[in-house]
C-alpha cells in the first residue's frame, strides 16, 4: 500500500514533530488537535526543527517555505476523508487512546491504516475500539522525532502482516529505522528505559546525590548523550509517570513511579515543556 497523505492527531509534545518529519520526506500532513494553543505550539515546534537548519545552511528559506506548506492545521476531521495513514499522539491514556481510535475509524476511508505513537499501551486494546483491528498498528517516535532515528512498529493480535509491512515501508520512507517488536507492554524501549529510570531516581534519593552529578557521571562514564534526569525532562515528566504506571500494572511494583518523579507531577513541573522538572529550563529550550 503506498501512502500518499497522513494526518497526526494531536500536537503535544511529539506532534509537531512527527508532523515535520512526515513533511520532511515530501507527503502532505494533516496536524490535528482540540485545542487552538496546542495546535499553534505544534506549528511552532515544526517550524522550528526547520528554522534550526536553515540557520545551520542546511536548508533555504525557500525549501523551508515549501516544507511547512505540506503541514495543514485543524480544528476538525474534516479533510481526513482521503488520508491513508494517521498517527495518533494523544495524551498516554487507553480511554482517551480508545476514543480517538473510533473517532477515526468512523471518519476515514476503509483502507486507512491506523497507527499510534503510543510509548506502552495495548495495541490490541486500541484496535478493539475499530471495526478494523487488522489496520490498527502501533508506530512509536522517540522524542526528539526530527533527530532520533528510531520506530518501534508494534503489531496487535490482529494487525495484519499487510499493515505491518505498510508501517515498516512507510517509516523507511521517512529515513528512519524500523524496529518489528512484540506487544508487551513498554515493548522494548521503555520497558528497559523505565526499569533504569526508576532504580537511578530512587538511588539518586538513597545517596542523596544531586541531579547534574548522576547526570553528569552517565555521560562520562557510560557514554550517553544525555543523562536520565535530563532525558526524562526532555521525554516529558507527566509522560514517564503514565509509562511508569503502566508497566507497574503489568510487572509489579518495581516499576512504580518514584516519590520525587509523583511529586513533581502533581506540583505541575513536567520538564521542559512546562519550563520546570528536575532541572529549570528556558523558554529557548522548550
């Protein structure tokens, strides 16, 4: 199946970013959200990336132009009627999840696939909110979407091979590397990067080390770009909790969210798309 158009529902955090990258490998995009500010924020996040390489002398002015007018915000689904792929990036809520999933299977045409960018949720529960199961699929970005070269290409109990090997093209398409995992939740990725997430946070409290130094000794020493109190402000706080609880449900206790990661949800400090979290951040950040 070729994709010819996509649409990404919801411009939070990755949205926007999503949207660049779908934009990026030349397709029309469809950017979506309820909010008028989220949408606005998804627009500027796309811009963005762009505005990055054309200031690096990597891109024109004119190519940049060219790129944003494939990216078309919306209030509403109404032009959704001819889009092949969508790419849900709601908040990590299955009800909310489930929601949208049967909003679109209403609204598209029948042979559209249906994909999410879930980080740990069900596929197979997403896929029963449809009349079309075989064409729900998991497509999951990492964060930053325009850098980070991976997607974890996650089946359900029904996805069928066509859909699969569809999302797998289409994420060559758009120059990135597709990973096929099993659905479990976390699948591969954040079962493993919350399980560490977790013991450094806690162990961080134990030995009453401060951020920067943990932070500061993983890159050293262990050769990451970033360390994890940076990255989980990067991720999103409000995120890693919902991944945390998640793999808490599926796996136990050990995956619960740490005290400090809870408390510093709930004061409303998610990192740096709220400008706080472990570290302060500025705006130009953010």
């Amino acid at each position: 199946m070729y994709i010819f158009k996509c649409a990404v529902v919801g411009a939070g955090a990755m949205g926007g970013e999503i949207a660049q990258v779908i934009s990026w490998a030349g397709l029309p995009v469809i950017l979506k959200d309820v909010d008028q500010k989220a949408l606005d924020h998804g627009i500027v996040t796309a811009r963005g990336v762009y505005e990055r390489r054309v200031k690096a002398g990597k891109l024109t002015q004119a190519e940049m132009d060219e790129k944003m007018a494939l990216i078309t915000p919306t209030l509403t689904y109404d032009e959704f009627g001819d889009v092949d792929f969508v790419i849900e990036a709601v908040p990590e809520k299955l009800e909310l999840k489930q929601k949208v999933f049967a909003e679109l299977d209403k609204i598209c045409q029948s042979t559209a696939i249906l994909a999410s960018n879930t980080s740990a949720l069900s596929i197979t529960a997403l896929g029963a909110a449809t009349k079309r199961p075989a064409q729900v699929v998991g497509f999951h970005f990492f964060n930053p979407a325009s850098v980070m070269k991976l997607i974890e290409v996650i089946a359900g109990q029904q996805t069928s091979k066509d859909t699969i090997d569809t999302a797998v093209s289409f994420a060559e398409e758009l120059r990135k590397l597709p990973v096929r995992v099993k659905e479990a939740a976390g699948f591969v990725v954040n079962r493993v990067l919350m399980a560490s997430m977790v013991e450094v946070i806690k162990a961080r409290a134990e030995l009453g080390i401060d951020h920067a130094t943990v932070d500061k000794i993983a890159v050293e020493r262990a050769g990451v770009p970033m360390g994890p109190f940076l990255l989980s402000d990067m991720l999103g706080l409000d995120i890693a909790a919902d991944v945390a609880a998640t793999l808490e449900k599926a796996y136990g206790p050990r995956f619960a969210a740490p005290k400090e990661l809870a408390e510093l949800v709930a004061a409303g400090n998610l990192g740096v798309k709220t400008g706080k979290g472990f570290y302060s951040h500025t705006k130009a950040e953010a």
